[in-house]
C-alpha cells in the first residue's frame, strides 16, 4: 500500500519539488490520509459470489450481480451487503490520485506524468473497469465482470486482437433505467428470488440449454424467458426503457459447457446462422451472436463464460 514515503515521490513528480515547502506537503498528505489508509477497508464478497466493478450503473448492475464493486468515499450510498473493496494496490493509488485531483493539488496531466515516473500502472480514469477488475481477480482471487453503460465504454478498454471471443446481444427490450432506480428498490428485487432468477435467465440466455438448439427452440424459449424479465421487472415497479443487453464471451468456456469438444463447435451448430443473421423474437426483440477478436490478455477472471457485460439504453449506446 502507499506509504507516506510514496505519497512525496508522487507528489514529488507531479509537482515541481523545489516550490513544494514541508508544510505544503503535509497538508497535502494530511487531506489524503483518509485514502492511504484503505487497506484496513476490505470488503469481500462471499464464497461463489461474482462482482460486477462498474463506473456508472451500479444499481442496475446490483440487479443481476452479486456484489457491486464501490469506490470507498464516493459510492458511499451502496449498501453493504451489495459493496465490495478488494484495498489493492491499483485502488487505493486510484483514490489518492483522484481525490488529488478533486481537491486541486494537482492535474490529471501532472497525475499520469507521476504515475509515468514512478513505473506505477493506474487507471487513467477514477476507475478504468477492465483494470480494477484484473486487479481485484489477481490479487483478492474474486470472479469479477467489468459492466459498462454502453459498447462504446467497453469497446475503449477491449482493443482488437487475437483472442476469439463470442458477442451475444438482446437489443429492443425494456431496460431498467439507472437514473430513475433506487436503493430500496434494488434491495427488495435482490430479497425476491424468483425475480431475480427470471431476470437473470434471460440477461444470461445463452447457456447450456440453448448451446446447439435449432432456431425455433431458441426462439421460444427466450419469448418464455422475455415474459418471465418483464413480469420481474414490472412486479417491482421498475422504470425501463429501450436499451440492449450484450456480452463477450469466452467460446472455449461455452464449448466446455455443451460438451462439444472445440469451441469452433459452436460456430458451426444448429442454429448459429440463424443468430449471426439475427432472431427476432416476439417481434421485435433482435437477439444476435457474432464472433470477434480481442486483446484479451486478462487471466480467466470469472467461474462463467463472462468477459465484459454492457448494460445500455438506446438513447446511450451510440455503436
């Protein structure tokens, strides 16, 4: 963690030294105490449980997810049986560097410039999702999915590379509004189990049920599976709008789970040229796989398929 030691180094390359006096620093260090000291905050989630580290939407991700990743000092109003906060290096660097930032010790310029010179690797954001969730996974050994507001959030921090992965997507369907939920909303959605099981049914459609099923089974059973999401939705009072769901997912976890032997299996099943093409079920929710590249160099950081989970409304995913 960031001792007092440290914190002079950064302040040191983010600041030119020779018009920074001691008393200057020690105010400095005095404000950001608060954040070098979060190693002693850890939050873990419970044994089986997956995180979803998200920057905007962790209401809705709360919905679907076990635990919600929380900046300490900002998610502040995430209940705790909801938040996690793995006090990793990668963390706590981030809060001091941000709030830093905040309370106008220095820029985010001089921030990176700091971070550049001292060899540390810092999200250049608050919270870079992809970043924090390695580092929650490597150090804390927890399953975590980065959850973003829109592909284009996702698509910023997954380049194009080698690594084949599958894009699953469910577009024109309601999607709960982040803006207009709240935490005791969320929390009785979360206490209602089968809600909660009908809405993650299918938010994760593509599973071992619908793995090598022809065009009309995968038809029906995600119209069983849509009417199932609204009732769960709608029985809570849950405001939705238009929006898509969409994961990537690793094909050589789904081949496992199917029991094909490759993942390239999959690629030539029953009813995948109908999915490329595009399904329209109920007419007139579009479900979609298609097959991409990534430069995915991440260790598996998840007991499921799951790479990266967008939860966006129409008016925000502007891929």
């Amino acid at each position: 963690m960031p001792t007092r030691s440290d914190l002079r180094r950064f302040v040191e390359h983010a600041l030119a030294p020779e018009y920074l006096t001691e008393a200057e620093f020690n105010h400095i260090a005095a404000s950001l105490e608060p954040f070098t000291h979060e190693a002693d905050r850890i939050l873990a989630p419970g044994s089986g449980e997956v995180v979803a580290v998200t920057r905007n939407t962790p209401k809705t991700a709360a919905l679907l997810f076990d635990r919600v990743y929380a900046i300490a000092g900002i998610n502040v109003d995430i209940p705790r049986e909801v938040a996690v906060f793995g006090a990793t290096e990668v963390e706590v660097w981030t809060l001091v560097a941000a709030f830093g930032e905040v309370l106008g010790f220095w820029t985010a310029p001089q921030r990176r410039q700091a971070f550049q010179a001292m060899g540390v690797k810092i999200p250049a954001g608050p919270v870079a999702e992809r970043v924090l969730a390695n580092a929650l996974h490597a150090v804390r050994g927890w399953s975590v999915t980065p959850v973003f507001a829109s592909s284009v959030a996702r698509d910023a921090q997954y380049a194009a590379g080698d690594k084949a992965i599958i894009a699953a997507a469910i577009a024109d369907l309601d999607v709960v509004d982040e803006q207009r939920l709240d935490w005791e909303q969320v929390m009785d959605f979360r206490h209602d189990l089968d809600a909660r099981r009908k809405y993650r049914r299918l938010v994760h459609w593509l599973d071992r049920e619908m793995l090598g099923k022809p065009p009309s089974y995968i038809a029906d059973e995600i119209a069983q599976r849509l009417d199932d999401y609204s009732w769960s939705i709608k029985k809570h009072g849950l405001v939705a709008v238009n929006g898509t769901l969409s994961s990537l997912l690793d094909p050589a976890f789904l081949a496992a789970a199917s029991g094909a032997v490759a993942a390239s299996a999959l690629v030539g099943s029953q009813g995948w040229a109908a999915l490329a093409a595009g399904l329209t079920v109920a007419g007139r929710t579009i479900v979609t796989l298609s097959q991409h590249a990534i430069d995915f160099m991440d260790a598996r950081r998840n007991a499921s398929a799951d790479i990266a989970f967008v939860q966006a409304l129409k008016v925000i995913d502007k891929s």
